[in-house]
C-alpha cells in the first residue's frame, strides 16, 4: 500500500516467512545440533551457530583432527576424534589381537586383563559386561611384539560361553570354553601364556580341532623346511594341565600311544619347530580331545611336568649333536654334560648354561668318534639323564 509519503511498501517476510515477523537475520534461533551455541539467523537466513569445541568452549579450537594430549607418555601424534576423544599412536604397539567372549546372562562377572610378561604391567584390560545380555563382545587390544599372560575371570565361570584370542590375521592363540571357577589362564612355567607375532608351522586341517580322538590317535602338522625337530605344546587355557613334547623327527607327527595325554580334557595344541639348534614361534592353535576309558592311564601332575633328555639326530653320523632338556628348575642352573664309550672311557665333557628352566645345547662330535654305541650322560637340577647314542 501507499504510505503518508505516498511511497508504496509492504511488510517485511521474516526468515519463517511471516510477515512483519520477528525471526530476521542478527536474531536468536535454534539450529537444532547440540554442538553448537549463540545460534542466530544469518543473511541468507540459514540459522547456524557457533561450534562447540571439545573442550566445550564455544568458537574454541580443540576441534577434531587438531592436536592435543592424550596422557600417555607412549604415545605420539595425539589428536581429537571425531567423537572428541584425544588418542596418540603407540609406536611400539605392532600387533594387533582380537579378543572375543562370549557371554553368559551375568556378565558383570566377567572381566580380563593382559599382562607383559616381563614387567608385569596391565597393557590391556575390560570388563565387566552387562547382565542379560549373552552373546559375544569383541575386545581389540594391540601390543608389542612380545610375551604377555591372558587372565580371564568370572566367579562361576561363562556358562555355555567361553573366549578366543587371535591375531589380526584370524589366527588362534588361546580358544578356551567357559568351563572353569574364578579365573582362567594358561600355566606356563617361565614363558607368557603367549607369544607374538606367531608364524611357523601348525597342526593340518585333518587334525586341528578334532574332539573325536582315541589313545591310539596321532596327528600332523605342517612340516618346517630344515627342521630336525617339533615341539608340540598340548595346555589346557584354563591352567589344569601345560606340557610341552618335542620329537627329535623331520616328520612332524605325534602319536598319542608313544605320548599319552589326559582323556576326556579339552585342549589347545600349538607346534613349533627346531631348526639349526633355535626354536621358531609357535604357530596357531587348535582345539583337540582325547576320549576314552578303560586301561588308558591319565597322567599324574608329577609325570605330566616331568623332564626328559631328547637328543637328535639319534643314530648319528653328522659332525653335531642336539641336546635339550625342558622342565627343570626356573633357578640358574649348570649342567654336566658328558659321553662315554661303550667301555666306560669319558670322550667329551662339558658345562652347560640353563635358562628359564630350559637346557639346549649343541655337542660338537669328535671325528675320531668310531661308529660304535656311546652314553649321554647329563646332570642337572639333581637330576641325571642318560641315553644310548649310536654312532654310525
């Protein structure tokens, strides 16, 4: 309409579109997102405010993807997520495990931890979990390469649950049910429950996770180029029952007649390989049982940890002589090493180091060893061992 000034003008449309309103740009509005304060209209009318940083300073600058710190004296290159969580990189963190449990209804009961095993110290740790909610949860968890002990705990156990470790590659280290009280761990005298990275050999598919094995079973593993020897490690991740078995052999298979393993027990299985005097890593694990009944004999604790003298190659033609000796005391140890011939006379004598309850050694053979028979006679931790040797 005309005014007194017979200037034609109408109401001015606010940015909602009323007429004469009040919502013009410069006013308050509500931008609707929560990370934002001091919303106003702007010229276009768009209603925006400023963004809360995370800090919670409006304007501020601790935005994500901007430096900050995180805390942790391990950590570099610190910067905020996109949920506003400050985190750094750890660059000794190089392997990557899964950690999956799955639950029982009570899992405000259920918790674990990840200790290095040579300091001791928690790297990683969780729990506890819901009640109600059964089901897995999945627990990422990256550390250095090294040995760590896995501890799992539940007052009454994970009732048709239990928990598996992998590596990034979907590997198993530990695959343990729910079947244990209070806490669950593997017993390794000396060593971590684990070690990582893992590579090496492991048990074939026809073998691996096998529940339907009897006292006369046996099983493979994948063979080691240059190995002379595979030690195969049967434990039960709940702490009851860890021994380690190794086979003087270039053929890496294991007969449970020549070996007896408790019956009816679930176990992991884990194999490495000798190879020129050194053992290589573990390999992945798999799950196995041994049923039976009758005249097959359990192993007591007192034989089940019980060291025994392996030495290979047994008959021997070569120029060296591999000795090893596991299970003995954790204390610092000498051994005394020596051969004899079939007529009594002393041809070697040595002193050997033992380490972390561990006794391998190489003997360098005399060549004026005659194919022959001869005794190795080791002694150790109070202990003598003696094997016949042959010659050839």
């Amino acid at each position: 309409m005309y005014g007194a000034n017979c200037v034609c003008a109408g109401q001015l449309i606010d940015c909602l579109g009323v007429p004469g309103g009040a919502a013009l740009p410069g006013t308050a509005c509500n931008d609707n997102n929560a990370n934002t304060a001091n919303d106003v209209y702007g010229a276009n009318c768009v209603c925006a405010g400023e963004v809360i940083d995370c800090l919670g300073v409006v304007g501020g600058t601790a935005l994500p993807g901007t430096t900050c710190d995180d805390g942790d004296a391990n950590t570099i290159g610190d910067v905020y997520g996109a949920n506003c969580v400050c985190a750094g990189i750890n660059p000794n963190c190089t392997e990557d495990l899964v950690l999956t449990i799955t639950l029982d209804a009570f899992g405000s009961q259920t918790t674990w931890e990840v200790r290095d095993q040579t300091t001791n110290g928690v790297v990683a740790s969780g729990g506890p979990y819901t009640d109600g909610t059964p089901g897995a949860v999945l627990e990422n968890i990256c550390v250095a390469a090294g040995c760590y002990q896995l501890t799992v705990t539940d007052a009454d156990g994970i009732s048709g649950g239990g928990y598996v470790l992998t590596d990034d590659l979907g590997r198993r280290i530990i695959d343990a049910n729910g079947d244990f009280t209070g806490s669950s761990s593997v017993v390794v005298q000396g060593e971590g429950d684990f070690c990582v990275p893992i590579t090496g050999t492991f048990v074939k598919p026809n073998w691996c996770d096998r529940t339907d094995l009897i006292p006369s079973s046996f099983i493979y593993c994948q063979g080691v180029g240059g190995a002379t020897g595979y030690q195969f490690w049967f434990f039960n991740p709940h702490g009851t029952y860890s021994r380690r078995i190794l086979k003087p052999t270039t053929a890496c298979r294991l007969d449970f007649a020549q070996v007896p393993l408790p019956l009816n027990t679930a176990l992991n299985v884990r194999v490495r390989a000798l190879v020129g005097g050194n053992y290589t890593p573990f390999g992945k694990a798999c799950r196995i049982e041994v049923v039976g009944g009758g005249s097959f004999r359990v192993l007591d604790a007192t034989e089940m940890g019980a060291p025994v003298l392996n030495m290979y190659p047994n008959p021997n033609r070569e120029e060296v002589l591999y000795l090893s000796i596991e299970g003995l005391s954790d204390e610092n140890l000498t051994a005394n090493v020596e051969i004899f011939d079939a007529m009594g006379k002393r041809v070697s004598a040595e002193q050997v180091s033992v380490a972390d309850g561990t006794m391998k050694h190489i003997v360098n053979l005399d060549a004026d060893m005659h194919a022959g028979m001869y005794f190795v006679h080791v002694s150790v931790d109070g202990q003598v061992f003696t094997e016949r040797l042959m010659r050839q």
